[in-house]
C-alpha cells in the first residue's frame, strides 16, 4: 500500500502549526498576562513578577515564531489571505512585541527614576499584544467578516481574550510566588474567571451560527453526544479554578498549581474544540488545508527541517522549565 503524501502531509503540517499556536497561547500567555497585572502591584512585587518569567518569556515566543513559519512555507495560499485579512492587528501585535522586548531588558538597567516608564512600557506591550491576538482570533473565527457585526464581535473578543491571559498569569503567580503576592494573584483569578468564561461562550456561540457546517458537526446526532463531554470538561475545569482561588487553604496545602493546570486544560479543550470545528479548512469555508498547502515535494524537503528542529525546541522547554521550577525570588544582578 503506498502513502498519499498529498492527503497527509498537509495534515501533518497543520497538526504542527496547532501544536505549535496551543503551547505558545498556554505558555507566552501566561507571561502576558503578567505583564498586564504588573501596574497593580508595588515596585518590589514587580521585580518578582518580573523575575517569575524572566527564564522563560523570550523562549516562550519561540513557539508564535514556528507556528507562523509553518504556516508561511507550508500553507503560503494561507498565509497570503490570513495576514492580508489582518494586516493591522498583525502589525498592532508586532509593535506591543517589540515594546515588551525592549522594556524587559531596559527596566532592569535604567537608574531608578526611569524603571517606572520601562514598567509602563512593559505592560504597554503585552496589553497591546494581548488585544491584538484577540481581536485576530474574533475576525478570524468570523472567517473574516468586516461588516458592523463582525467588527463588534471582534472588539468584545480583543477585549476579554486578555482575561485568559490574566488567569493564566493568575495560576503562574500562585505557583511561583508567596506571601502577598500569592494572596493578590488568587484575587485577580477570581475577577479574570468570568470575562475568560464570556470570550470562550461568545466564540463558542458564534462559530456555529457563522457557518453551517460547523452547526452540523456539533448538533446532529450522535456528533452531540460524543463530543458533549468538551463543554462539560471545560465547566468542571471552570469550577476547579474558583474552588482553588476562593479557598486559601488549598493553596497553603500546596495544590495552588491546579488552578493553572485547570486553565491550560480549559485553554486545550477549547483549543481542539475549535479546531474540529474548522477541520478541513484553514480559512473557514474558504479554503481548505489541501488547496492551500505547497507541493509535495517542498512539504517533504521542509518536514525534514521540522522533523530535526521541532523535537530540540521540546526537549529545550522541558529542560529549560526542570531547571528553572520552583518559587521565583527577588532579581538579582551582579555578584
């Protein structure tokens, strides 16, 4: 029996680039989100904030990297209709990027009284990232609708997706830090629960009534039944949040860490939810992931690319997180 490459190997390709797009939303997100809850906390909480991501956020963004890459040499149809679509957001994101990369460093050599404005700047930058990618996931869900109703919609999508950043950041807090800080982090997990809990519903909501054949694989039957345990799984992940943020003495006890494992597996439900919903397409009713894939033989010479590289990037994170686990402690330069 021989393999059909032109059938599996844009489906590997695009199995790579959602890997690639789900960990650098769990991952990078995290650091966003503290970036956006930076202002709230005085200067020497900041530094521990700052300190909790420092190993981390650069390498973090590696993922966003491969996941555009993948989607430019081996979906470049795609990739031409996407970033055309949303050539502002994209630029938006860009900038707030570069603002973090800047801040981050210049915060922590800047006399004392310019570090104020590198914090600014910081949480500038991962606001405006944030916002960007939310409003590039409403449009794109929207399959690129700019009429009144799908700029709306994608408005309210930019403006709560940053709430899933932010609990993110909430659990990566709880685990990483203590005393005060720890205490603050539960708080804000508690007000980010329910604007994350409106972008899912409202993106939820809209992907069906958008196009008919996603209504169709989530409202016949059997396809109800079976796939009913998603919706469920992300409620049950939803209450295990609040359980652990509304009682301190889970957190004391040293479970506080299931708080971010919950909201990285809401993130991954929601994740695949989202992706069975759109399969075959990668430009919802528009395109699909054959018609925009390149040649075989440029997916074939470049799988071998991927093949080398992405295992390293994966062994490098669990490296990188093992060596740098535990609570984070005040910066520290210099001898």
């Amino acid at each position: 029996m021989t393999i059909d490459w032109a059938h599996w190997l844009p489906m590997a390709f695009m199995a790579v680039m959602g890997l690639c797009m789900l960990i650098y939303v769990i991952l990078d997100g995290y650091d966003l989100g503290v970036g956006m809850l930076l202002p709230l906390v005085p200067d020497d909480d900041k530094d521990i904030m700052v300190s909790s991501i420092g190993p981390f956020w650069d390498a973090n963004e590696t993922w966003l990297v491969l996941g555009v890459g993948v989607l430019l040499v081996a979906f470049p149809r795609a990739h031409g209709v996407v970033l055309s679509a949303l050539y502002l957001p994209t630029l938006a994101m860009l900038v707030g990027l570069v603002l973090r990369g800047v801040s981050f460093d210049f915060r922590v050599k800047a006399r004392d009284e310019h570090k104020a404005r590198w914090n600014q700047l910081f949480f500038a930058g991962s606001l405006v990232t944030s916002i960007a990618q939310g409003w590039m996931l409403g449009s794109y869900v929207l399959g690129f609708d700019h009429s009144a109703w799908g700029l709306l919609f994608s408005a309210v999508i930019a403006l709560t997706l940053p709430a899933v950043y932010i609990l993110l950041a909430c659990g990566w807090l709880i685990m990483k830090t203590e005393g005060s800080l720890q205490a603050r982090a539960a708080v804000w997990a508690r007000r980010a629960l329910w604007p994350m809990a409106l972008s899912l519903a409202l993106i939820s909501v809209a992907t069906p009534l958008v196009s008919r054949s996603v209504f169709d694989k989530w409202f016949t039957m059997p396809e109800f039944f079976l796939l009913l345990p998603i919706p469920i799984a992300c409620l049950l992940g939803f209450w295990a949040i609040h359980h652990v943020v509304t009682r301190p003495g889970i957190i004391a006890a040293g479970y506080g860490w299931t708080a971010f494992v919950a909201t990285a597996g809401i993130v991954v439900l929601a994740f695949f939810g989202l992706a069975y919903s759109i399969y075959p397409y990668i430009v919802i009713d528009r395109m699909t992931l054959w018609e925009a894939a390149a040649s075989v033989e440029a997916l074939g010479f470049m799988g071998v690319g991927v093949a080398v590289v992405l295992p390293v990037i994966i062994a490098y994170t669990i490296f990188m997180y093992y060596v740098f686990h535990g609570k984070a402690s005040a910066l520290r330069y210099g001898l």
